[in-house]
C-alpha cells in the first residue's frame, strides 16, 4: 500500500508493484505486456488520451 497526498485529496494505492524494485516493475510489466493483460492495455489507452491532441 502507498499512501500519497494530492491537493486536499489522499491517494490510497494497494499494489504489489509498489513493493517491487524498478527491475522488477519493468520485467513485471513487459511479461504482462506479452501476456495481453488487458488492463495495461485500457492503461496505456488512457495515457495516449491525455496527449492526444484535441480539436
């Protein structure tokens, strides 16, 4: 679990990648990424969104 504060809003996060070193996010997620997990896929659809350029 990691605990953040944004503004006036706490961010609770409960995630075993917090626990995890920057090797082992990195080899987690591209395992992942070659599995099909579909929720990465929503993920990094999301972020794309937020740098698509809007008319």
């Amino acid at each position: 679990m990691k605990k953040s504060k944004i503004g006036n809003a706490t961010v609770i996060v409960h995630s075993k990648l917090w626990a995890m070193t920057d090797e082992e996010q990195k080899k987690w997620i591209k395992e992942e990424t070659e599995k099909g997990n579909p929720v990465l896929k929503e993920i990094r659809e999301a972020i794309k969104d937020c740098y698509r350029k809007r008319d």
